[in-house]
C-alpha cells in the first residue's frame, strides 16, 4: 500500500518544528514557483483521471517544500562591518581583534565596528567619526561598537572633542554606565569592577544602570565607582602626571606657515598650561610670527626648545603655566 502523500508532508512539516515567518519576498518566489511547477503539470497531465491525482499532490508537496526552504534557509541580518576610527599615532605595539582573527596596529590603519583595539606596552591614538580624538593609555583593550559607542573594558582613554560642540556624540561603556561627552576633555579608567571618570575642561555625564539621575563630573572634579559605592574629589589640577601620559601619544602639530600663537595654544590644550604672555606687544607679535619646519618625533620640552630657537622668544613651561617671553 502507497503511503498517503498528504500524511506525509504533514509528518515533516511536523518534525521540522517552527520557524520564524518568511519575508515577503521569500513567501512570493515561493508561491512563484509552485504556481510554476502545477502548470507544467497541467500541461503533461495524462487523459487518465485515476494518474492524476499522485502528480497533483507531488506538485502541491514541490510547492511547500520550496516554501519551507525559503522559510526555513538562515538570513544574515547583521550589518557589515564599518570604519569607525583611524590610528594617527603610535608608540609601541598595539593589536586589533576582529572576529577571532587578531592583527598588529599600524599606523594610518582603520579600525572597523566590532573591533577591539588593545595596547600592551604602547600607547594608541585614534581619530574618531575624524573629529574626536581618543588615545589609549598602556594596557588598555578598547571596543568600538559604532559611530557614537565604544566600550572601555580595560585600562585608560583621553578624550579630547576639540571644544564645546565641536565634535559628535559619544558614549562609553563602563562597569559603572555610561560615560557621555559635553564638548570637553577627560579620562576614563577601568580596573576590574572599578571605574575611574576624571573631567579637564567642560563636563561628562554618568548615567547609572541603577539610577536615571545622571552623575554631572565638571573640570577638576574626579570620580571614583565601584559597585554602589561612589568617592569624589573636586579642584583637581588640570595638568601633571595623571595626564601627560596623554600628550605623550598625540601627532605633532603641522607647523609649516602657522603662525606661532596658533602653536602655543596647541601646546597648553594638550597639557592643560595657562598662557602668560610677558606683555601685550609680545602676544601681538605671535599672531604676525609664521612658523616652518616640522616637529615630528620631539618630545615636548625639545618643541619649546626648537620653536624658542628659531623665534628668539623665550618660552618656559614650570607648574601648569607656559610663560611666554620669559618667567615674570
């Protein structure tokens, strides 16, 4: 006795178990087809009606079996892999791990969604979304999830937006929430369960999975999370050793026909200086002063050296101030 072909489509429709409903445009190719393989039938249908009806029903099992293909066939519904950032300095080796397949940093190279960015004994700097500027400290992994998103699993960061407004919304993922960005510079440190979130200039939000008010750190002010547990401190300095590890690692300043206030501005941001000018005329005269050359690979005591050489105007850095001109 012939098995019953209904009873048998019914079986594996069955043990295939449920899938999750085909697109419109799987299920209409589907219908497509088995529209197309019944008229063949159709048209080669004997004139015998008792050998036509096990045709018909291998037809209507065709149909099904190409739906529950469609229906049943993997989509890949991820998002291809994006350039979010790209490495414009580099000191000592750095990795890049992307889909189990790890990588050594080189310079100018980009950095895609997904990736994690990990220095061991080197320091990194990366231009994201090309206006804002984050380096990694020694020891740091860094995940960049996508266009405003990153995730700090380890070790330290510097963000510098380049001012107020200037550069795009980023947030960072913490053991202790989310780290947002109010146009301004900062660090955030992660050690274990331990976060660390120190301010420079402007201010920075954390938004606590634990509490919809957002903790508000302005420049000076540090804080320390773990767990519940929250330690402030306030009138921080602005410059020494907590953040020179961060001017350490940024691209030196094209200097080529800018003109020499330009570069003694660049030089405080990046140290967190006060400018003392010794007298008006002077910081008059930086304006009209055009600087040529390269300082690529000099340390900063060796760029206020070469500049002051090549200027003939005295330029001393001592306790978070860059007197111009001479110490008052």
């Amino acid at each position: 006795m012939s098995p019953d072909p209904d009873r048998s489509i019914e079986t594996l429709i069955r043990l295939a178990g449920e899938r999750e409903m085909p697109s419109e445009p799987a299920a209409r190719r589907a219908r497509m087809a088995a529209e197309e393989s019944w008229r063949r039938m159709l048209a080669d249908r004997p004139s015998s009606p008792g050998r036509f009806r096990l045709p018909l029903a291998l037809a209507a099992a065709l149909g099904l079996v190409v739906f529950a293909f469609y229906s049943w066939t993997p989509r890949d519904v991820s998002q291809p892999p994006m350039v979010l950032a790209r490495v414009v300095a580099l000191h000592g080796a750095a990795t890049l791990r992307a889909r189990g397949v790890e990588t050594a940093v080189a310079p100018a190279a980009h950095v895609m969604s997904g990736t994690v960015l990990a220095t061991g004994d080197g320091r990194v700097a990366v231009s994201f979304a090309d206006a804002l500027s984050l380096r990694l400290d020694r020891n740091t992994r860094l995940r960049f999830d996508g266009h405003d998103r990153v995730t700090l699993l380890q070790g330290a960061m510097y963000v510098d937006s380049g001012g107020l407004n200037a550069g795009p919304p980023l947030t960072i993922a913490t053991p202790a929430g989310e780290v947002r960005h109010v146009g301004t510079q900062f660090q955030v440190r992660v050690s274990g369960e331990l976060t660390e979130i120190r301010v420079r200039e402007g201010r920075v939000a954390l938004r606590r999975a634990s509490d919809e008010n957002a903790r508000m750190v302005a420049a000076g002010d540090e804080l320390l999370v773990r767990g519940n547990e929250e330690r402030w401190q306030h009138g921080l300095a602005s410059f020494g050793a907590d953040w020179e590890w961060s001017a350490s690692v940024t691209p030196a300043l094209a200097i080529e026909d800018r003109p020499l206030a330009e570069f003694l501005a660049w030089m405080a941001r990046e140290h967190g200086w006060q400018l003392h000018y010794s007298n008006e005329v002077l910081q008059q005269r930086t304006l009209e002063i055009r600087l040529h050359g390269s300082l690529d690979g000099l340390g900063t005591d060796a760029m206020l050296e070469r500049v002051a050489m090549v200027t003939g105007i005295a330029l001393v850095a001592d306790e978070g101030m860059l007197w111009v001109g001479g110490r008052q």
